[in-house]
C-alpha cells in the first residue's frame, strides 16, 4: 500500500470509529445512571462530578511531577 491509501484507509476508519463511538455513547451513558440508581442508589450526577474532579486532580499532580522532572 502507498501512502495516499493508507491515509484514506485510516480516515474510514476514524470515520466508521465516531460514528459508532457517537451512536453508542448515549446509551451507555443512559445505562450507567439506571444502574447506579436501581443497583446502588448513587446518584449519578455526583458520581460524574466527583470522578471528573479527581480526573482533574490527578492530571495536575501528574503535571507537576513532569515539570519537577525535567
């Protein structure tokens, strides 16, 4: 394969990806708030938050240690 068939190779790809990935996502999304509400009585909201939080925290320490390091 040359390159230009490759690239065009990997754009259906990445195309087929995100319109799969976009299809799915809300539902996904929809079953996780069922399940942490029926199974766990977590409200889901909270859980988003507080995992986006520390997905925040962690990303910054993680930063600091990159900068310490260099």
């Amino acid at each position: 394969m040359d390159s230009t068939n490759e690239k065009i190779l990997l754009g259906i790809i990445t195309f087929l990806f995100g319109l799969i990935y976009f299809m799915i996502s809300p539902l996904v999304e929809g079953l996780a708030s069922l399940f942490f509400y029926v199974k766990k009585n977590i409200d889901y909201g909270k859980a988003r938050t507080y995992g986006s939080l520390g997905y925040t925290v962690v990303g910054i320490f993680i930063g600091g240690v990159f900068r310490l390091c260099r």
